[in-house]
C-alpha cells in the first residue's frame, strides 16, 4: 500500500509544479483536469505525510520512555494516532466513483398510495431542495406534474454545484446523492384519512449523472478511405478526378462521404467532420441508453416491497434497511438534515469496497 502512496506523492509534486507554470493555464480544459487530480490527490498526501510523523513521533517518545516510564502512556497515544491514520489512509485509497463530481437530475415519481403517494413526493422533493440549500448547490426544477390535492405526481429537478468550484473528494452532488436512488416508504396518517388510520405508500427516487458532452477521438487506423469520381453536375475537374471522399469508421461501420468540394483533400476533411458528429450522436445515445438503464435498476416498479428507505411518522422515526440505519429525528431529515442518513451509505460503501481490495 505504503509503495502505491509514495507514487502518487510523487504524482502530485508534479501536478504541483505544472500547476505554477501560467503556461498551463492557457488550456482552460486541462488546466481543470489537472486541479481536479490535484484536489483528489491532496488529501491522501496530507494523510501519507501525518502518518509518516507519527512514525518519527514513536521513535522519539519510546527513546525517551526508555530513560523515562512516563512518556510510555505518550507512546500508546501515539501508536493509536498513528493505526487511525493507517485506517483512513486506507479509505481514501479506495478507488473513487469517476461520476463522484458530476452534477445529476434527481427525479421523484409517485407511486403506490395515490394521493398521499404524490403528497409524500412533495415531501421528498423538498428534503431534496431543502438539502441542497444547506450544502450550497444550486437546484432547478426541469419538469413537473402537480397531482390534484397537493403533491407532485412526477417531478425532475438538476442538481448542480454553484459556479465552475470543483467540490472536495467525495462531496460533489453525485457522490451524496447516488444512494438516494430506490423506492421510499411513508407510513403516516394521510390527510385524506378521516379515521385516523396509518396507511402505507411509497414514491420512487431516481439519480442519473447528469451527462456532459462527449469528445470523440478518432484513431486513424480505424479508418478505411476510399476515393472515387464525383458525380451530378460538371464542373472543371468535378466528374473528371477521383476527387469524392468516402471514410468508413470500422469499429462502428458509421460511414461518411463527400464530393461537393473541388480537390480530394477538403473532400476528405468535410467527411471527417461529418463522420466525427456522427459518432458523437452515436456515443451520446448509447451514454443515454446506459443512464436509462441505470435509472430502472433503481426502481424496478414503484411499490412498497420494493423500499429502501421508511419514514415512519407517528414514531418520527427514519430507517434505511440497506445499510441498518435508524434515529429518531425524521421531522429534521426531511426539513434538509440528510448528512447522516446518507454518511451511513457512504461508509457502508467504502467497508464493501475496502473488503473487496483486501
């Protein structure tokens, strides 16, 4: 482990030094790249660099504890320091998400339940909005379907972070919100009710990245270019030279053509820039097919044996049956007060995913 941290040490020194040349900065894209690696590879160096002192910290109390019985308690503080930074050294090198800083549309459905269904939605959109607010991202509701007595019956709305700040490891909105996706329970007297019975509904959440624009590289041996004598109406060397340009991508079979410029050059050119937005148009939708698929993973069909989550009112009481959570403080939860509810998914992620690199 120790060796894998030494070289990304290494790797950021670097960064660091690329970083200070204003050269740099010219290429605004991967300038961000770069701060990006940058702020992803800091905390681990600032952890390297505490747990390599408190080693040298050991070394010097045990020399004194040797002439001297009492440093021997300073030596045991020491050692537990030092296991704790062995610990969460551990955890920040745990492969990260590479959607963990995008941006995501969060969408709430209702589902079983009918009106209180929509009426939970309501409420789940706005521990949502209210979420949002208190960690400072910035949220815009995209679509919405208003249910009759109150509530939303569909309702989508991005997520964003403010401005172009680059958030923190593993405090960027998809890395919080991903754990939302899934089917939520309520359990509450609905205000329909006129006997005061508890009844059960259920509203689905679903979190996608939200996609960005894809950049299609080309490798030139993946091409097959073919050359051959225009056609349509004349023209001085047009219908006399193999001046048409026919490029076919051979991975995809995608295929573009041109022959309406005069030399064989800016025919090939003109086909290369068709052929690129072409593939594009094939990459986004196939980006958009596997989010879609994402999206019904979450929530195969929105009923209530389906939950992730409960919201029990009359105990006030939130529990999140993938992970065992439970407290007891579900009127904070949905004024916006998530961070624990979803820090307990978070680390019950980063357990299963350091248990498997073990």
């Amino acid at each position: 482990m120790f060796e894998a941290v030494e070289e990304l040490v290494g790797e950021h020194a670097g960064l660091e030094q690329r970083l200070a040349d204003p050269a740099v900065h010219a290429d605004q894209a991967n300038a961000r790249k770069l701060n990006k690696r940058y702020a992803e590879l800091t905390p681990i160096v600032g952890t390297y660099r505490s747990w390599k002192q408190a080693g040298d910290d050991i070394e010097t109390a045990r020399e004194f504890a040797a002439d001297d019985p009492d440093f021997a308690a300073e030596v045991k503080e020491l050692e537990k320091q030092r296991e704790e930074l062995t610990e969460k050294l551990r955890l920040l090198l745990i492969p990260r998400d590479p959607s963990d800083d995008k941006d995501v549309i969060l969408e709430v459905k209702a589902g079983a339940g009918g009106d209180e269904s929509a009426l939970f939605a309501g409420d789940l959109l706005r521990m949502y909005l209210r979420y949002a607010e208190r960690v400072g991202w910035k949220t815009e509701i995209i679509d919405a379907t208003e249910s009759e007595l109150g509530g939303y019956k569909d309702v989508q709305v991005a997520v964003k972070t403010k401005g172009n700040i680059t958030p923190e490891p593993g405090q960027g909105v998809w890395a919080r919100l991903k754990y939302e996706g899934g089917v939520h329970r309520v359990q509450r007297v609905p205000a329909t009710e006129s006997q005061g019975r508890i009844h059960t509904s259920a509203a689905g959440v679903l979190v996608t990245p939200e996609a960005e624009e894809i950049d299609v590289e080309i490798n030139p041996n993946d091409l097959r270019i073919d050359v051959y004598r225009s056609s349509g109406p004349g023209g001085q060397s047009v219908n006399t030279t193999d001046s048409a340009v026919r490029i076919t991508h051979l991975p995809t079979g995608v295929v573009a053509s041109c022959q309406n410029e005069k030399s064989q050059l800016q025919n090939k050119e003109q086909a290369l820039r068709i052929l690129r937005s072409r593939l594009l148009a094939a990459a986004q939708e196939k980006a958009e097919a596997e989010a879609a698929d994402a999206r019904r993973s979450q929530v195969r069909t929105v009923d209530r044996s389906e939950k992730i989550r409960t919201y029990n009112f009359p105990e006030n009481r939130i529990s999140d049956h993938r992970v065992g959570f439970k407290a007891y403080n579900l009127d904070q939860v949905l004024d916006g007060d998530l961070d624990a509810v979803i820090q307990a998914c978070v680390d019950a992620d980063s357990a299963a995913k350091l248990a498997a690199t073990q």
